[in-house]
C-alpha cells in the first residue's frame, strides 16, 4: 500500500503544479479582456484573435485545474445524504463512484476526444472568423487533461482504499452547505 501512495502522491504533486501555474491563465484571460474591450471602445478596432484567446484561456482553465479541484475536494457532492452517513460510508461512496462513475466517463472521454482532436489536427481545424485563431493545437487538451483527470480519480481511489485498510487517516470532508 505504501507503493501504491507514493504513485497517488506523485499524481497529486503532478496535478497540483498544472493546476496552479493553469490558474494563473485567468490573470492573462482578464487582461486581454481588458485590452480586447480597451480597443474596441476606445480605439472602434476589434479583434478576434482576442475574443477567441479569452475563450481558450479560460478553456484550458478549467479543463487542466479540474483535476486539481478534485484532489482538493472541491467538485460539488450531493451532501444531502452523505453528510448524515458515518465517514467509511463517505468513503466506501468516494470508492465506487470513482471506479463506476469518474473512471469510466473520463476514459470514455479521453478515448472519443482522442479521435475529434486527430480529425482536428488533419483538417489543420481554424477559426472560420476573420483574424481567428488556429484550433486544433487545443483539441488535444481534452484527452489531455481527461487524461490527467482519470489519474487524479485513480489517486483519489488510492488514498480512500489506504483509509479502509488503516493505512492513512479518516479526510476531513469538505462540503455541507
């Protein structure tokens, strides 16, 4: 067991360290926006190539810091019930909706996303505006972070098994509101 959380350990330093430098992709995504919005009243010049970097930042964003947010426990749960459950519930809960619900899905997506994006890269995909962007360098993000999601749930699933077998402590839950 101890093996198996080192691995789930380095999938959470790995997905902690993209999550917080993709974070900082809202910083840029608001000063574009600030720029973008600067020109157009100020100057009447607009320009897609910025509308579509705000949509891409902000994209990537939420994609690469989901798997982050999940090892943070911060993806929103139903705590109706589960908050009334004792904590091994909670846990035996987090285990099989990982491994019958998160996993699943994510690798579902990770697979059908693979293809879109080669379709994408093929096609040489681009903005059909004016002065847009190229698109499908960032089709390949979708697997990508699906990827990096599909390991933080296997982590997760890690650290919730080492709790039954008494190799690490109880989480503290989070949520409730």
């Amino acid at each position: 067991m101890k093996f198996l959380l080192r691995i789930a350990a380095a999938i959470d330093a790995l997905n902690a360290a993209i999550g917080r430098w993709m974070a900082w992709l809202i910083v840029f995504c608001t000063l574009i926006s600030a720029i973008a919005a600067t020109l157009r009243y100020a100057l009447d010049w607009g320009s897609n190539a910025l509308l579509e970097a705000q949509w891409f930042m902000f994209g990537l964003t939420f994609l690469f810091c989901s798997p982050w947010t999940l090892q943070e426990g911060g993806h929103v749960r139903i705590d109706i019930l589960s908050s009334r459950l004792p904590p091994v519930a909670r846990v035996w809960i987090d285990i099989l909706g990982g491994l019958l619900f998160l996993l699943p899905v994510c690798l579902l997506i990770v697979v059908d996303s693979w293809s879109f994006s080669l379709i994408a890269y093929q096609t040489r995909e681009a903005s059909p505006n004016p002065g847009g962007l190229i698109w499908w360098p960032l089709k390949f993000a979708i697997p990508a972070a699906f990827g990096l999601l599909s390991l933080q749930g296997v982590s997760e699933i890690i650290k919730s098994v080492a709790v039954l077998t008494g190799d690490r402590a109880l989480p503290e839950f989070k949520g409730g509101h």
